[in-house]
C-alpha cells in the first residue's frame, strides 16, 4: 500500500499497538482509500472526527457513487475502524442527508444510524445545519432542501465536550423575556415530564452570552474550491471548539479539499487527513501548506 503524506513523504511503519508511535500519524494528509488507511492507524488516538463522505450516488462523476441501497453495506466497515481509532472520551461528527429516489427520501440515514448503533456507537445527538444562504427551488412535489444533518457519536456516554466554547450573544429574546419576571422564572422551573432541561430563567438576567441550540445557522461555501461538496470553514470549526481542546488530534477520513485539517491547524489542534482522489489530495496539501506558513510567519513576528 502506497501513502503520499503531506510536508514529508515517507512509508508508515507497521504499528505496535503497545507502543505505537504518534507522531508518524500527526498532521498528516494521506493518500489512499479511508478503509485501508484506517486499518493502519492505531487504536484509541482520535480525540474528535469530522467528516462528510460521498452521498450516495449523488456525485458520481466524482467519487464514483455509492447507490443508495449499498450505502450502509459500505460505510459500516468504515465506522467500524472509526470506532477503533476513536478515544472512548471522543466523539464521532457525521455529516450526511438522506436523497430522494423515486418520489420519497430514501432511508439508507435512518438504516446507518440503527447498524452503527448495533455496532456500540451511541447516537448521542443530531445536530441541524441550516443553509442559510440556500437557493430557492422546487421540483414538483417538494421544495429545496435547506438543511444537512450532522449525527453526534459516542463510543460512552461520559465524553469530553466543551460547551462555554460555542456560546452565543444573549439575542433580542432577552429584553422583553427577562424583562418582567414571573414566580416561576425566579426559582428553577423543573420539567413536569421528567425532562432534565429544568430552568431558572433569571440565572440569564445581566448575561451577555448563552448557550446554543442543536440548529446551525451556517451559509454554504460559495468558493467551492474546486471542491463538489466543500463545506464551510465553520461548520467543523464549531465542533472542534465544542469537542476538542488545544493539542487533541482531529480525523477526517473524506477530506476533499481539507477544510477540516485547516480549521484544526488555525485552531491549534492537529490532525489526520485521508482523500482516496489524488486532485483533492494536492488541493488539500495545498490548502495545509498554505495555513501552516502563514501561521510560521506569524509566530515570527
């Protein structure tokens, strides 16, 4: 098996597990099928792991297609090793959206979610991007879609995530809600259905920032980078800030045109790349290389 690694090439030894050496395996970008890559890569390292692989069938020309009915058969190996590298404090961020054959949504999302937690994996969360930004559009029975789904997994429920980092300015809400308050907004409200989101909304009285829902609100990348499906710088740099601290190793295994790996390096985190397409591949070394001179040459200053 060949690899290509960005800022230096050179052959990855076979790994011991009871030792295995790290820094082979840090901020790098690899060239190479995901599945064989990851099978390399020692077990337990990943802190956090973003990603947005193929939809299926939905870009042929450039990955090749996976047909709906075959997604989940092809990406549960996959997810398996992601299971493998990931730390059991770290957390596992898929972004994917379920198509449209013949009419309907197809269920090959909902499919993946039940045989990943078959797995072991818990699906602690789904989160909602928002395409703020979106085009308008119909066909003729549904409109366009404005939204992507990015699905949280855990290997355990207790997992290291950082919430103070992703706080919001307080919003409008504040200044006719906590205005005039009522008996129960000053003491703590609990859930009358055994919900654990009991509240006490004066605690919010005087604060300038507040936590976020489970919605991002986030415009698509209009720069597509010579990339199909580029996302947004801010879409992995909210989680990275939400699940990782500064030094953590980040993975994204379909790394396209690298936003994930240069959002970790301007964010202090490192980072493990895989792209299978050699042009996606120099694209994204490109991209790296171009971050880590310009943060060298700030460090100089």
């Amino acid at each position: 098996m060949n690899l290509s690694i960005s800022t230096e090439i050179s052959t990855i030894s076979d790994q011991n597990e009871s030792a295995p050496n790290l820094e082979e395996w840090r901020n790098k970008i690899i060239l190479g099928d995901c599945l064989d890559i990851l099978q390399s890569i020692p077990s337990n390292i990943v802190d956090l792991i973003v990603t947005s692989p193929p939809y299926a069938d939905s870009r042929k020309n450039t990955y090749g297609g996976v047909h709906p009915d075959k997604y989940v058969e092809w990406f549960l190996p996959i997810s398996q090793e992601l299971k493998r590298v990931l730390k059991d404090d770290g957390t596992f961020i898929l972004n994917i959206k379920e198509r449209v054959v013949n009419s309907e949504r197809h269920t090959y999302v909902l499919e993946l979610i039940l045989e990943m937690k078959k797995q072991g994996w818990l699906w602690t969360e789904e989160f909602m991007w928002h395409k703020r930004n979106c085009f308008p559009g119909k066909w003729s029975n549904r409109f366009r879609d404005a939204w992507e789904r990015c699905l949280q997994f855990n290997n355990q429920k207790k997992f290291n995530m950082y919430q103070e980092e992703v706080m919001v300015p307080t919003g409008d809400w504040a200044k006719s809600r906590l205005k005039n308050l009522s008996e129960t907004d000053k003491r703590r409200d609990n859930s009358k259905v055994g919900s654990p989101f009991g509240k006490k909304v004066a605690n919010w009285v005087g604060r300038d920032l507040v936590y976020p829902t489970n919605v991002l609100h986030l415009a698509t990348e209009c720069n597509n980078k010579s990339h199909s499906a580029a996302f947004p710088k801010e879409l992995p740099s909210w989680f990275i800030k939400l699940f990782t601290k500064e030094g953590d190793l980040v993975l994204d295994p379909f790394v396209g045109s690298d936003t994930t790996c240069v959002v970790a390096t301007e964010l202090n985190r490192e980072y493990i790349g895989i792209e299978i397409k050699s042009d996606y591949y120099d694209l994204a070394i490109a991209e790296v290389n171009a971050v880590n001179k310009s943060t060298t040459q700030l460090k100089l200053l």
